[in-house]
C-alpha cells in the first residue's frame, strides 16, 4: 500500500518584533508499505499447532519547504514577495527511512491445558547504526492453564487462571 501527505499552511501575524509577517510552510509525504504473512493452523485430538511467517518492508521520503518575510507594507497582503528584502529566510529539509522484518512464531497447545510459543524476528531499520543495521530478536513462551485442572472445578468465582512465563 502506499499513502501520500501533503499540507501546506500560510499564516499573517502583525505582533512579530511589532512588524507585520507572513510565514508559509509545505510538507509532502510518501509512504510505501509492503506486508505479505503466511499462517498455517492445525487441530488433532488434544493437540493444536499453529505457525505463521511474515515480511514487512516500509519505505518513507519527506521534503518540508518554509519561508518568512516580515516588513509587510499592511495586512491586506500577506504574500511572500510582499514584505522587505532584508527580514527574510527560506529553507528546505528531506528526510528518508526505512525498514525491513522477518518474523514468525510457531505454537504449541496440548488440552488448551500446557502451551508453548517460539517467536524470531530479523529486524532491520535505516535509524540504526550503519554497522548495525540488523537485528536477531528470539523469544519462548510457555505457559500452564491451571483452570483446565478438575480440582479448580469447585471455584465458581474464578473463571482464568493462567501462569505464563516469557522470555
């Protein structure tokens, strides 16, 4: 998917150092988004085993154009090539990112009773350092249903009671 953002806004103030000043402002936005995910989800008896694999790429450009000029000869004409040579200023900016992950996660759950979880992501991003663009980020879930125990039958006032340890 793409997005695309652009405003522009001008604004007239007569209280600046006593002068009266125009400033206008434009701002531009691309974004392209790209997310494509596999999933995969299987039940057997007791037994319940779901994955699923997924690319995400993000690409983002900017570009913001600002100009002012005070010394406006009146407030009916609150244009840039309106006011003095002298008490003026222009300027520019473009800015670009972006990022790529790979990620998945497989699990496990036997009885909705014991359950465990393995996640990776590969992870890379431009606001990283260059030498360090990407990284490995691993993690395990396990975790134990104690409601589903028939002993817990008997609490009538407890609906949930799960014990889940994550790294």
């Amino acid at each position: 998917t793409g997005e695309y953002y652009e405003e522009t806004a001008t604004i007239y103030s007569s209280s600046l150092a006593g002068k009266k000043a125009v400033y206008s402002r434009s701002l531009s936005a691309l974004t392209d988004f790209y997310h494509i995910r596999l999933s995969y989800e299987n039940s057997f008896d007791l037994h319940k085993i779901s994955a699923f694999a997924a690319y995400e790429q993000s690409e983002s450009w900017n570009k913001n154009l600002w100009a002012y000029r005070m010394g406006l000869p009146s407030g009916k004409k609150p244009y840039l090539w309106a006011g003095q040579n002298e008490e003026r200023d222009n300027g520019e900016s473009l800015g670009e990112t972006g990022r790529v992950n790979y990620f998945g996660s497989v699990g496990y759950n036997y009885a909705n009773k014991y359950m465990v979880d393995f996640t990776l992501r590969y992870d890379g991003s431009f606001n990283f350092p260059k030498d360090s663009r990407f990284g490995l980020f691993p993690g395990v879930s396990v975790a134990y249903n104690v409601s589903e125990e028939p002993f817990m039958d008997h609490l009538s006032w407890l609906d949930v009671l799960k014990v889940r340890v994550s790294y």
